[in-house]
C-alpha cells in the first residue's frame, strides 16, 4: 500500500541526511493519496537532524566580513541551516495538523518541495566556496517556535509563515547586497529566486490564517497579536520590506502596525 501524503511527510521529516531529505522532498508527489481527517502519531525525535552542526545561541554565533571567502561561506551556511529548517518547517505543516482543506496540504507540499530546491542550490554554493553544510554552528530557533505552535495550526500559520518566515523578506535586499558588493553574483541570483519563492510562501501563510481566523469568528489583527502574545513572538524589526510583505497578502494595517 502507498504511504498517503501526510504520511510521507512525516517520514522524510524523520530523515536526518539532509541531502537525502532535500532529495525526498523535492520528489514528494503532488497526487499523493491524501486523508485529511486521519490522526498520526508523532514519533520521538522529530526533526530528524545530523550530528553536525553544533546548535547554539544565536547570540554565540560569530559575524564575519563577507568580504572575505570564509565570511561569505559562514553567511550562505547560515541560511544554508535555514533552508533545511523551512524543509522541516513545511513537512510538518503537512503531517501534523489534521482537518484542513484538501488545498492546505497541496498548498504546504509545494512549499516543502521550494525549500528543498533552495537547501540544494545554497549546499553545492557553498560546496564551491569549499566548505559543507555542517561545518559552522548554528542555532535552532526557527524549531523552537514549530515546538511552540504544534497544538494550533492558527498559531502556527501565524507565528511562522507570518513572522520568522516573513524576516526573511526583509533581510533579503541587504544579503543581496552584500553578496553583490563581494562581487558573488552566483549567490546573490539565488537569494533573488529564494525572495520570489518566499513571497508566495508568507502568502499561503497569510491565506490560510485569514481562513482559520474566519471560520473561528475571529479578527486577524487581534487574533494575531493575542498570538504573538501568549507564544512570545519576535517583534519585527526593521528595515522591512514592504514591497515584499504587500505582495504576500499582508494589509496595510498591518504594515502600518511595524512601526
């Protein structure tokens, strides 16, 4: 019998090469057998991850000019171990939260399957700048919240998509500029195709927590704050980019609320 969708994503979850869960992703069949009302067991372990790298603080982690070869290799790592994280991020998006529209999932799949595109191009880039994934420290913040907002998929389509996943939106103009000014072209056109992918995915963030917050009678600013709230969110900050936010679905309200 074939593995359902979510049953898919759950074990590629699980995997703990990150090449083979890039690779797997990327191959996750959009025509899948899908149950959305079947409850699934969560494992021990999840996500699966590698011996390496060392998770710390994100305040231990050392800034480096990107001037330099081993500057530019420790910022492409870094989102190198975000990418893998919105691998998971999106993976468990689909397996946990049963329920939700047929398009949810589709929806999540797609994204799983454009993260893993772009852990794969940042890993070989970093490959030429003669370094592997693994190599440097990294933090796990990005799961902490997935850990946080695991027994509400508002929460999570708020606090993810919608926040950390949004930051990316606005950090992406300075690391293209950077990367420019070191004269690495190659890896600023990635982070120009990360940037049109991400767009779309804060979009279904966006979509699918304005539908939650419908059919639950709620206010999505309101709801959003009170959320923010009780899961100890980041409070954005700025530069933001509200070219980016506005093409994800984010209103003007709430852009005016960054400050």
């Amino acid at each position: 019998m074939t593995a359902t969708l979510r049953h898919q994503a759950l074990a590629i979850l699980c995997e703990r090469d990150p090449d083979r869960k890039a690779a797997a992703a990327r191959a996750l069949d959009p025509d899948a057998a899908l149950d959305p009302a079947e409850l699934l067991v969560e494992p021990s372990g999840i996500p699966g991850r590698p011996d390496r790298p060392a998770l710390v603080d994100p305040a231990q982690l050392e800034s480096r000019s990107v001037q330099t070869t081993a500057g530019r290799a420790a910022l492409i790592h870094a989102i190198v171990h975000i990418e893998l994280n919105a691998i998971d991020l999106a993976l468990d998006a689909v397996w946990r939260f049963p329920g939700m529209p047929h398009d949810y999932y589709r929806d999540w799949l797609t994204v799983a399957r454009e993260e893993a595109l772009h852990f794969s191009l940042l890993r070989d880039h970093l490959q030429r700048l003669g370094h592997r994934y693994g190599e440097l420290a990294a933090h796990g913040a990005l799961w902490e919240m997935a850990e946080r907002t695991k027994g509400d998929v508002l929460a999570r389509m708020a606090l993810v998509p919608r926040t950390l996943e949004a930051r990316g939106l606005d950090a992406s103009p300075q690391v293209r500029r950077k990367l420019l000014g070191a004269g690495d072209r190659d890896g600023a056109a990635i982070i120009d195709l990360l940037l049109r992918d991400e767009i779309g995915h804060v979009a279904i963030g966006n979509r699918w927590f304005r539908w939650l917050c419908t059919r639950r009678g709620e206010v999505p600013e309101a709801a959003y704050a009170a959320l923010a709230a009780a899961h100890r969110a980041p409070r954005p900050r700025g530069p933001f980019n509200l070219a980016a936010r506005r093409a994800a679905g984010f209103s003007e309200n709430e852009l005016a609320a960054l400050g």
